[in-house]
C-alpha cells in the first residue's frame, strides 16, 4: 500500500514536533543513551600512544575512577633511560596518559643495590593505602644477585611512593646461589587473611601469608607451582575457585618468543592447583590449562598478565606481547619490545580463555564497558541519575564523593534478572543496597559495626551473611544477579580478590527491574555503575579436525622409502611396525648442529600430521635435555621442533622455534609449552599457507590420542615449502629410545 503525502504545511508542522521530541527526548534521556552506547573499540597493543614497551603489567581501578597500569624499568621507547617502573592512566582503556615513574632517585628503595633493576610490579589497595609489591634484582643484604620482593606504599595510585626498609619477602639462599624471588602478586582471601605469591623458573612459585596491611611476611611458605616451568603468578577468585595463573617459557628471546599463560585452579589459596585435565601444577610432568598462546598473527610471546573486570562483570586479560616483524626495541638481542596489550576473557566451563580461545587480536575489538547505565556519572554519582543523593565531601582519594543520608534512588530502573551494582563506599560507613522490589528483589547490608556484610534474596527472603574485616579507607560492594544466582562480596583492591563474599542460588528469584535503591545514615560512595551483566561465550573457537587420509607411513614394511636423513643415524632402524630410535648425544639447535633428522616433503595445501612418540623420560630427575618428536624444518637455522622433552626436574610438550635473529646472523631459540607429555604422546601440527604466502603451523599435543590440547602457532617465511620429519637427540646418558608408531598426513576438517 502507498500512503499518501501530507500537505506541504503539514509535513513541515510533523517535522517540526518530531524534531522538538527528538530534543526533548536527548534532553531527559541523552546522558542516559550516552552512559549506555556501546563501549569505543581498541586495537592492540593499547600503549602504543605513549610507550613502545610497558611490560609486565598490573592494573587497578583507583578511587578517582580511573584506570591505572604499571609495568617493569624498561625505557618507554628506544634511546630512553630505563626508568624506575612506570605508570599509566586510561578512563576507557582506549586513550591513555602517562604518569611518570614510581621511584627515581630520591625515594628509591635503600636496600636495593645502586644498579639494580626494579621489576614485575604489583598493585594493591589495602586498609586505605596502595600497596605496590616489586622484584629488586640485586640487594645490598648478600654479595652477588639475590633477588628479592620490595613494597611499597602511597596515598594515591601514582604516588608519592614511600617503600619499606626491607623487603617483604628477603632473598633466598639455596645451595651457594638464591632462589628466584620474583613476580610478586598479592591477594586477599574471603576469610580476610592476605597473601604474596612470587617466584620463577629456579625455585618455583610460592605463597605466604602477609600481614593485614601487606607489608610483612607472616608464617611459613607454600609451594604452589613447580620449578623450571612457571613465573609471573597472578591468583583471583571466582565461583568459589581460586585460580593460579602463571606464565611459561622465555619472556624475552626476540622473534622466537613463546612465553604462554596456563591456569590450575583449587578450592584452597595455596592448592594444589590442578588443570582441566586434572594434572597438578607441581607434578614432574607438569599441568596448566591454556589461557593465552599465540596464533599466527602479529603478536608472539604473550604473558605475564594481571585480570580486570568491567562495568559488566567481563573479565580482560592485561599482558604484553612481542610483536614478531618488530621484536627489538633498540638494538639486535638488547631489550626485547613488549607493549602492553588487552583482550577479553570467555568463562567457559570453569576455565578462562582468551577470546573464547582465539588469542591475541591484533584488530579493533569492543573496551571493557567503563561508567554506568541509568544515566549516572559513575565518579559523580550525586550529579544526576538519583534522587535523594547529595554530594558528599571531596576525598583525598576519591575526588568528588556521594552521600546517602536516609533514602535514595534512581531515576531509571536497574535492569532486571541479569544485572550488576558496584561502588565504593568509605568502610566505616553502613549502606542497604536494593535491586528489584517486592518479593523478587535482592538486599545487601555492610555493616562495619557488626562487621556483618548480610544478604536478604528472592521470594522465601533466602538469607546469607559474611564476616567484614575492619579496614580504613575505601571498601567496593559488587552485586551480581545472574537469573537465580547472588553474589555479594566486598573488598579493597577490586582484583577478583574479595575479603567478604556470599553467594547464594535462589529458587524462584526473576528479579525485576526497577529503581536502586541505597539507604545509608551519612554513608559516602563513589565510583556507582549500574549495568547488565556480560553475557560469556559457552564453547572455545573450533580447532583443526583430522580429514581424510592423505599418507601414512606406519612403519611396518621394514624400509624408509620416500624419506630423507639430515646427517643419518645408523643407530635408528624400522622393525616390528615401528621407527626405534636411541636418542642422540647431539642437538638441532644452536650452532653446532650435529643431531639427525628423518624427513620427507608433506602433501600439497593445508594438512594435520600426526605422530605418535613412546619415550620414557622418567620423572623429577634432572636428564636436559633429552627429546622427541617432530620437526618442521626449512634449514639448520630455521625451524620448529614440537617434543616431549625433560627440563631440569620437569617434563614438559615444548614448541620451540630456531631463525637467525637478526643481521649479524646471530641465532636466535626460544619456545611455546603445550599440553602436559605421557610415556605415550601424541602430536599433531596443522598447516596453512597466510595471505602474504607464510606457512603457518599449529601444534597440539595428547595423552591418549583422543583428547588434544592445542596450542601456539609458529610462522616460518614464504617461499618453498618447509620438509617435515622425526627427531630424537638432547643427550644419550641414560640410553633412551624413542619408538614412533606411525606419521600420517590428514586433510584439514
């Protein structure tokens, strides 16, 4: 049908009252669309515009409403001093401004040797104080590099810093050298007791207690990850899990950097942290759950991270990367270049994932949600969006403040069934916060004078109550309401490591949407957001599935045709279906290049071959570094070898990758961990051209040849075509033979 025009006149008059309504409507309601319009987009890496490294990272929301990360004593760019650890401020994680360095020469640490470099910060808030932990690589307590842990404290996220005296965790001696006593994180319990993790590769990651303002170490120590395999330890809570998440592999070995972040989890704060598969963190043949590796883009080496949440409850991983066209911020092998980058993390089935498993983005991509719905200035939360606010005294930290003195609500209503509250609230003050109304609402009381956080939820007024620890300062109240699920906690930091929580599951509870409510006897908040909660992804990206048999080879007609030796080895023979081969004394990196390898050329377009390795490696026992496995390889110099392989006491599936790393031809070697090896492992790498013609291969690893964990992807250049084949080398004390079943090339499904 086709309606007819109006009149001129008419049409103009229609105009003219539709555009008055749209004004009005922008009027009432345009900070309240504004507050709601979807997040801006970031690319990574997210500190380009002020550093070309900010490695390390650790983030907080201050209680001025702003972002705040921190990161290791490299120079921001090339030809800079390195600086004392630097900061950095974002409002929307989209533009950021730089805030100087936290020590120089007139606060920092006495103990700390005159040239020692300052690392790995950590920041807190705890009883009104931030608290910013650090690795001091050299002290003046012991002659010779003793790493230690530093504290430091400060009334404001950038300063002025004041550290301790000593450090808070000393340097560790261990058979004439000291252990690594690095990458400090804290946490704070729901029970209120706190907690230092830190430690590395020589000496593994450990736990104490700390005192109730952070700065000193109570009681005896834990080991929570193995040694040789993990650093950078970062714990948070969720769901009544604690999550270990640490980083492995070299940091910092240029373009073939593989560093990698695994997570064990545990219902206590000091384990045993296991992985999805059950594996401990501790065991010789070492766990961890994937959950950032790189992907064949721009971005390698991604690792040593801190988690922030958003206004919707979405966790973000905060990391540095290394990007692999430009790994180098100065000069060939001198400070790698590792920005700052940041992307979402899935929940899916209890395990953090990276972009649902997808890893590093190196395109534009949604910002954590900042600021709140309703049309409410989170960092001014009397301006506008309630009523019965008033403003509240400026506060040192907090800037412009809130009071709640009898009722108060808003003015649009809090959404309904899925929705979350946060807000500061200072910790001597009572506050009553009300989501819904009627029967299908949800209460929370902190009361600091019954040191009491209560919750009241759903229909049958289910009840639960949590201890409040005393605390000076500032305290944030999170509520989550995801259908029939309520969880309330309370804490310092905001780091996914509340001091109070109560969770509750509430038959019957369809919160409805209506106004919040806030009833408080003079109580000041800050930093209010109202907003849905993020809806997670439930399943992990696809990952390559085996095809169709292209080839195979399974070893039982007693020859090797169609295959090539790279300096044979008389030792290696076919018999009874199966390739047996001693490993060998020799190796196939670094610039000796003495060991073997069995090759031939893989099939046309993309393909999965699969090996499968029998090698009895032992456990705990020190036997560097014997291996076996498979090999992409284009030359002596440029490869990628994926093997089960012993490291000092551990053993554990490396993907390692050998080119010449930079003009002087120097070699460069470092590797991914994928997956945990058996006496049996199974491998597969999948292969595909890019679109600038270089041969992309991914590698997985299983136990049981059913179940495959996958992992890191290496990029070899363009051009011909690498071969693929079979290695075992890295030592010959103890005698050890490594057997292959078959190799096999499947097309990609």
């Amino acid at each position: 049908m086709i309606r007819p025009r109006p009149p001129h006149a008419l049409r103009t008059l229609l105009i003219m009252v539709a555009a008055a309504a749209v004004i009005a409507g922008l009027a009432l309601a345009g900070p309240a669309a504004a507050d709601q319009a979807k997040p801006g987009r970031f690319t990574n890496a997210i500190s380009d515009s002020f550093a070309d490294t900010f490695a390390d990272p650790s983030v907080i929301l201050g209680k001025d409403g702003w972002w705040y990360a921190y990161s290791t004593a490299d120079p921001l760019r090339s030809g800079d001093p390195s600086g004392i650890m630097h900061i950095a401020r974002t409002k929307d994680w989209i533009t950021w401004e730089y805030q100087g360095t936290v020590f120089d020469a007139s606060n920092r640490p006495s103990w700390a040797a005159p040239n020692s470099f300052l690392w790995a910060p950590d920041i807190r808030y705890i009883q009104g104080k931030y608290v910013l932990y650090y690795t001091v690589i050299d002290t003046l307590l012991n002659p010779g590099e003793d790493e230690a842990i530093g504290v430091a404290t400060a009334p404001t996220p950038t300063g002025p810093w004041t550290p301790t005296d000593a450090p808070v965790i000393a340097p560790r001696a261990s058979g004439g050298t000291f252990l690594g006593t690095i990458d400090p994180a804290g946490f704070t319990d729901v029970n209120g007791d706190s907690y230092l993790y830190f430690g590395g590769y020589h000496g593994g990651i450990w736990a104490s207690k700390v005192s109730a303002d952070g700065l000193t170490a109570t009681g005896e120590l834990t080991q929570v990850a193995i040694d040789n395999r993990y650093e950078g330890g970062y714990v948070i809570r969720r769901d009544g899990w604690y999550y270990l998440m640490a980083s492995s592999a070299n940091c910092c070995a240029g373009p073939t950097t593989g560093y990698t972040v695994f997570a064990g989890r545990s219902k206590s704060p000091l384990g045993p942290f296991v992985d999805a598969d059950g594996i401990p963190l501790l065991a010789s043949a070492v766990g961890g759950t994937t959950v950032i590796t790189q992907n064949g883009n721009r971005w390698i080496g991604t690792g040593h991270h801190a988690i922030a949440t958003d206004a919707e409850g979405r966790d973000f991983i905060v990391y540095h990367a290394i990007d692999r066209n430009e790994p180098w911020l100065n000069q060939p092998f001198g400070i790698n270049r590792r920005p700052m980058l940041l992307d979402r993390i899935d929940w899916i089935d209890g395990w953090p994932r990276t972009r649902a498993g997808a890893g590093p983005s190196d395109s534009p991509q949604p910002a954590p949600v900042t600021g709140s719905a309703l049309g409410i200035i989170a960092d001014d939360p009397a301006a506008r969006g309630f009523t019965g606010l008033q403003p509240g005294p400026a506060d040192d930290q907090a800037g412009k403040t809130a009071l709640v003195d009898g009722d108060a609500r808003s003015k649009a209503p809090a959404p309904g069934n899925r929705a979350r509250v946060r807000l500061d609230v200072r910790a001597d003050q009572a506050l009553t916060i009300t989501l819904g109304s009627g029967r299908q609402q949800v209460t929370a009381t902190v009361d600091p004078a019954e040191q009491q956080l209560h919750v009241t939820a759903g229909p049958q007024s289910i009840e639960g109550s949590a201890a409040l620890k005393p605390t000076p300062g500032w305290q944030s109240v999170i509520i989550e309401v995801d259908r029939s699920r309520v969880t309330v906690s309370v804490g310092d930091s905001d780091l996914a490591d509340p001091s109070a929580e109560v969770r509750l599951d509430v038959p019957g509870l369809r919160l409805r949407s209506a106004p919040l409510s806030l009833s408080g006897d003079g109580a000041v908040i800050d930093n209010l957001s109202v907003r849905s909660i993020a809806v997670q992804a439930r399943e992990t990206v696809p990952t390559p599935g085996t095809g169709k048999l292209l080839w195979a080879d399974e070893f039982d007609n007693g020859d090797l045709t169609g295959w090539n030796w790279l300096r044979e080895d008389p030792a290696a023979e076919v018999a009874d279906g199966e390739f047996t081969w001693p490993l060998q004394a020799g190796d196939l990196v670094g610039t000796a290049n003495t060991a073997g390898a069995l090759l031939r050329t893989p099939p046309k377009g993309s393909w999965i071959v699969e090996t499968k390795v029998e090698l009895d490696l032992g456990a705990d026992t020190v036997r560097n570094y014997q291996q076996a496995g498979l090999v992409i390889y284009r030359g002596d110099n440029d490869l990628a070898r994926l093997c089960s392989v012993a490291i000092w006491n551990t053993r554990q599936v490396e993907y390692g990758r050998e080119l010449v790393g930079d003009a002087a031809g120097r070699l460069s070697y470092g590797a991914a961990m994928i997956g945990t090896p058996a006496k049996e492992t199974w491998f597969r790498v999948a292969y595909h051209r890019g679109a600038k013609g270089e041969h992309h291969y991914r590698a997985a690893s299983s136990r049981d040849g059913e179940h495959w964990t996958w992992g890191a992807t290496w990029v070899l250049p363009a051009g011909e075509a690498p071969k693929i084949g079979l290695v075992a080398h890295g030592g010959a004390s103890p005698a050890t033979v490594a057997s292959f079943d078959y190799l096999r090339f499947y097309a990609v499904r």
